[in-house]
C-alpha cells in the first residue's frame, strides 16, 4: 500500500494522507484497528438466540459481505499482522456474559473460541476465496451450531462443568447438515 493508492482510492491528493499520518505504518494500524472494530461489530450482532453462536455466525456475515477486507485482514498479513488475538481476546471478555459459558475458566474459555475461530475461519476463507459461490446460510449456521455444541461440551467436561440442559435446546442434537442432500455418492466416487 503507498500513500499514492490510498490517495486514489479516496479521490484526493496525497497531501491529507501525509498530513494525517507520520508514516504509512501509522496509517496502516489505524486501518487495522478498524478492520478490528468491524469484525467485532458483526461477531455481537444478535444473529441467533446464543451470543456464542452468534460470533461465529458474525464472522461468516462479515467474511461473505466484507470480502476484500476479509482478505486483508486474515489472508495477506504475516504473523502478528493477524488481528486474530485482539478479537479473540474482545469475544473472551463477552463469553462472561454468555449463561453457561461464563463460568469457564479462562483456559477453556481460550481454547473454546480458538478451536473455534479455526472452524469459522476455514468456512470463511472456503466462502471469499471462491470454491463456495452464494453460501446456504442456514446451512452454515446448521454447521457452526453442530461443531459450536461439540467444542462446549467438550469445554465444559474439560473444566469439570455439568452440560447445562438448555444445551439441546440452543445447539441442537449436533448432527452436521449436508450442503447437497439430493445428491448421493456411488462406490466408484461420482456423484449420482
């Protein structure tokens, strides 16, 4: 990125930007924080009716509807570039709200949103890099409430927590939903 490109991309000068900014690092770590915010937004919104559900189902709305931002965010940057820990960390702090959820300790908490954040990630990318045109939603959704109830049973027996009954009522019998159940595969491996 130069001054020049973020110039253009505004329809100004370079002039603003070097006035506003000490150095192109500075401009790219207010861009950043920013990036950071947006993800945060979309990771709160209430898109079901449990939080932790719903950051999940957050970063896949964010990811589909913020494509290019996506990309810089999570594909191009290198090591510690990657805002991943800071909103790891932000979600972390939400999780004490969550009614069952907020009674882990923190490592769970951590490992919880990590493993994840790595499932998330991975529809996400499926999703921007084009191998997945025009999600199924509910699909998804179908799919992060599955793996999402696994890895909070797995939290909660990992920190010697009871499974809450509520548990099938907010994650369902965890049974993963196929993209394409009209299509059946044959012994050879084509699709039928």
């Amino acid at each position: 990125m130069t001054a020049r490109r973020v110039a253009e991309a505004l329809g100004a000068s370079t002039a603003p930007v070097y006035r506003n900014f000490a150095s192109m690092e500075a401009l790219l770590g207010v861009l950043r924080q920013r990036g950071i915010e947006v993800v945060l937004d979309y990771c709160r919104r209430p898109w079901s009716q449990d939080s932790f559900l719903s950051m999940g189902l957050g970063f896949i709305h964010f990811a589909v509807e913020n494509p290019q931002l996506f990309r810089t965010l999570y594909l191009e940057p290198a090591g510690a570039d990657c805002p991943e820990r800071e909103i790891l960390g932000a979600l972390s702090q939400d999780l004490d709200r969550h009614p069952f959820l907020g009674t882990l300790p923190q490592a769970q908490k951590d490992e919880l949103l990590f493993q994840a954040s790595i499932y998330s990630l991975g529809i996400a990318t499926t999703v921007v890099s084009g191998r997945w045109e025009q999600p199924d939603l509910t699909t998804v959704e179908g799919w992060l409430r599955s793996v999402g109830g696994l890895l909070i049973r797995a939290a909660l027996m990992s920190a010697g927590l009871p499974i809450p009954q509520e548990m099938e009522q907010r994650f369902g019998q965890f049974a993963v939903p196929w993209r394409h159940p009209e299509r059946r595969t044959s012994k050879d491996g084509h699709h039928e």
